[in-house]
C-alpha cells in the first residue's frame, strides 16, 4: 500500500504488520544488487522510487511464502507498475474520485477508464456504487478485457434483519469499503476452497450472468451473502492509521484523516462534524476548533478548502509536510521532489485562499498582500521570530490564519503545552503575527481543542510521528 505514513516499512506488511527493519535491509539489498548486476548498460539508471518497492514488495512475499497478497494500485491502474499481474484471484476498484489530473485525466470518465485497465480475462472484478457515466466506463472496460464485473450490494444486504455490522473505521463511506471488502474476501476463499465444502451462506457468483443488466443497472449486482464469524470480527476490528482517526489528549483532541479529494474531503466533513461538532459543548469554557491543512501534487487546493468552511473554525494553520525545518533526520519522510520554499509558497497562496473564502462567506475584512514567493521570508531578522511566516504588509493582518514552516512549530502553537507529548511554543519574536498572539491567548484558556489534520496523508503522517513517537520504532 502506499504511501506510508511515518516508515517505509509500512508499505510491506505481513500478517498487518511492517517488515521488520532487518527484513527490510535484507530485501532490500538483495534487490538492489540484482538490479545493478542485470541493468542493461545502455540505460544505466535504477527503477524510481515507487517501482523499486513495487518489485521489492514482490519479492519478498515470494520469498517469506505468502499465502495472499493483497496489493493496492499506486496512481491509476492502467500504466501503474503494480499491474503486472497476469492473472489475479480477483479485482476490486472502490469509490472514485478526482486526483492526479496531470497523469490520469481531468474527468471520473478518464480516471474510471485508467481504473479498469486493472481487469483481466475471466477474473472477477467489483466495484461499489458509482456516478453512471463512470461506471458505465468500468463496465465498458470489463467487456473490452472480458472480465465478468459485478456492482457490490450496499453493506446493510449484509446485515440480515438482526445484527447490524460494527466497522472498526469511522465513517459512513467506509460502509461501500467493508461491502468491497467482503466480495474480495468471499472470491478468495472460494477460490482456495475450490469444488470443496464452502462456508454457510457464501454466494456463489454464477448466479448472476456476466453483462446482464438488473433492474437498469448497467452492471449485475452481486448476491449478498451472510458473513463468517471471522469476517464480522475483521471489520470489527480494522484499525488504518491516519483514516478518520482520534487521538484525544487531556483538553486537546486531534482529528487525523489522509483526505486529499473532493469526495475523501467531503467524507471527512461528515466524518468530524459528527464525531467532534455534534459533541456538547464544555461547561466550564470556550471550545475552539482549529484547521491544520496542506496539500500536494495537482490538486485544487481552492475546491478543497471551501468544502471545509461549513466546520466553522477558529484558526486555520497551513505549514509544509516536513515535520521540521531540517529534515535530515527523517529521511523516511523527505520528499526530494518539493523544496522547502516551495512547499512554503504554496502554503502562503493556501492562506490567501483561506482568507479570501471566509471573506466571500461572512463579510468579514481579512486582507493579505499580492501573491507572495517564501524566498524573502526564510532569512531570520532581528524583526521576524522564527515560529512563524509574517509576510510583508502595510497593515496588520486580521484573517485567523497562520502559516508555520514545519510541523514541530504548528503543532506547539496550537497546542500551547496542553498536549503532553508537545513542547510549549517557542517565544515569536518582536514582531508576531497579531493572531498568533491572540490565539495564544485563546488556545490557553480554552476548555477543548479539537483540531482536524487533513489534505494530505503525509502530513498526518508527519503529525503521528510526533504526536505517537512510539510509531518511529
């Protein structure tokens, strides 16, 4: 799976749990040394970083015997290097949603066709429900590969009429995941099981013809079956780190979810408006709700963050995904590909974008500067902390909404030594962005912080690995 959220070990499980670090150096030399001994010398280079573990992940469930492999596509699916798998026991393609625009397309058209290149010739295939043109893209994709595909049932077909199914993930889109899941599950073990006895109640796929048409659905629903014991105890107890997670400390609780969609942020909207807004509110105090954001690659950062103005917060922090400033000592989560300004730039332009919205939303009278580049905020002076970016300007600032250059120094300043696991902010200097030192303020008086970490799994990778140290093991 990928990608990881504090160690690259996580990507290759066994059993749930990530190679250990010797199985890891082990495997991973072996194949960087037959790589380098069977190059061809023409094009001298080494399989980039994704590819290399893609092979690396192959080799070691070779190796350690695995009896099943469940592996996760990388970007797409079609030209992705994990779809060298000729034969499969059995295909799954969940909910869809925009993302990688540049490599995939810019419609669910174009991404449904990338996500259908994964079907193979008579090997199974599911998917959940999706927008019609979509799926009838992925059904057009199954006929061109002659791969039978079906449409899951919705989880309560599972449910029967007297026990309702626990799903150890928050979440109501999580309830197509875990119908998904329990098609994939059902295939495999009917697989493994053959001709033999097969558990009670496990459908068998046959009933349905491929390409028949169920009551106007372009694609043939799936029998419902009734789950095994074992089954109902798996989804009861999936934990996924860094998906609509909790982690409550004294008066301050963090919201965790790797959301960096349209849809993924729509579902975590849900997600923490019932989990953490529904709550009551302190009797003893203010409650103050904090936003911690960033976003990567080619997404629109402008669609995202307006979905996430109806959970009306208080401050807005953007900062880049690296947990400090220098990050040679976490090489686990340097990305060679971003630098440091411009990860800051372009959290200075999600600010901007921030103010802007809540300026549209409620008339209020934020202002920032024209669009700025991060290269003249970097060099320390007498007149600026090093806690936080003050960009240049000829009045102050109103808008509640900062931007740190690492992750150590957001988290503090929300914090505000409340979270025993952080150390209190650092002083800010001659000169402090007016709403740090008010929100100081704010944030150390208040009866309960609730913050929502989203918009990119690395950057609730970089949040675990502080706030959980024991994860960096």
């Amino acid at each position: 799976s990928s990608p990881h959220l504090v160690q690259v070990r996580e990507r290759i499980r066994i059993n749930g749990q990530p190679i250990s670090k010797e199985q890891f150096s082990k495997y991973f030399w072996l194949v960087y040394n037959r790589l380098e001994e069977t190059k061809d010398p023409a094009r001298a280079s080494m399989p980039a970083y994704f590819r290399f573990l893609t092979i690396m992940a192959f080799h070691v469930f070779l190796q350690e015997k695995v009896d099943l492999a469940v592996v996760e596509v990388g970007i797409g699916g079609a030209y992705d290097c994990t779809n060298i798998i000729r034969a499969p026991v059995v295909c799954g393609v969940s909910s869809l949603g925009i993302d990688h625009t540049s490599i995939l397309g810019d419609t669910m058209e174009k991404i449904a066709w990338q996500k259908g290149g994964i079907f193979k010739p008579g090997v199974p295939a599911f998917t959940v429900a999706q927008p019609e043109r979509p799926l009838e893209v992925l059904r057009d994709r199954a006929r061109e590969r002659k791969c039978p595909l079906y449409l899951c049932p919705e989880l309560d077909a599972f449910e029967g009429d007297h026990r309702a199914l626990e799903l150890g993930l928050a979440g109501t889109h999580q309830r197509s995941n875990a119908a998904l899941a329990l098609q994939l599950a059902q295939t495999w073990l009917q697989r493994r099981r053959g001709r033999g006895a097969r558990p009670p109640g496990l459908g068998e796929l046959k009933e349905v013809l491929p390409g028949a048409t169920m009551a106007g659905r372009p694609v043939p629903l799936a029998p419902a079956f009734h789950p095994t014991d074992a089954m109902i105890q798996g989804l009861r107890d999936t934990e996924w780190l860094g998906r609509t997670q909790v982690l409550p400390r004294g008066a301050v609780t963090w919201y965790l979810d790797g959301a960096h969609t349209t849809s993924s942020i729509q579902a975590c909207v849900r997600w923490f408006r019932q989990a953490a807004l529904q709550q009551d509110k302190p009797h003893d105090g203010s409650e103050v709700r904090v936003l911690l954001f960033n976003a990567t690659g080619d997404r629109d950062t402008a669609a995202l963050l307006k979905l996430l103005l109806p959970c009306h917060f208080d401050y807005a922090v953007f900062c880049p995904n690296f947990t400090e400033v220098s990050v040679a000592n976490n090489a686990d989560q340097q990305n060679f590909n971003v630098t440091l300004e411009n990860a800051l730039t372009r959290c200075l332009e999600n600010q901007r974008t921030w103010t802007r919205l809540l300026e549209e939303k409620g008339g209020q009278d934020p202002w920032l500067p024209t669009p700025l580049r991060a290269r003249g905020l970097l060099q320390p002076t007498p007149t600026r902390g090093t806690l936080l970016l003050v960009p240049p300007a000829p009045r102050p600032l109103n808008s509640p909404a900062l931007v740190f250059p690492c992750l150590v120094q957001a988290l503090r300043w929300v914090a505000q030594g409340r979270d025993p696991r952080l150390a209190a902010p650092a002083p800010m200097g001659a000169h402090p962005h007016p709403a740090a030192s008010s929100g100081a303020v704010v944030l150390r008086d208040a009866a309960t912080i609730r913050v929502l970490v989203t918009g990119s799994l690395h950057l609730v990778g970089g949040v675990l690995r502080l706030l959980d140290p024991a994860l960096s093991q």
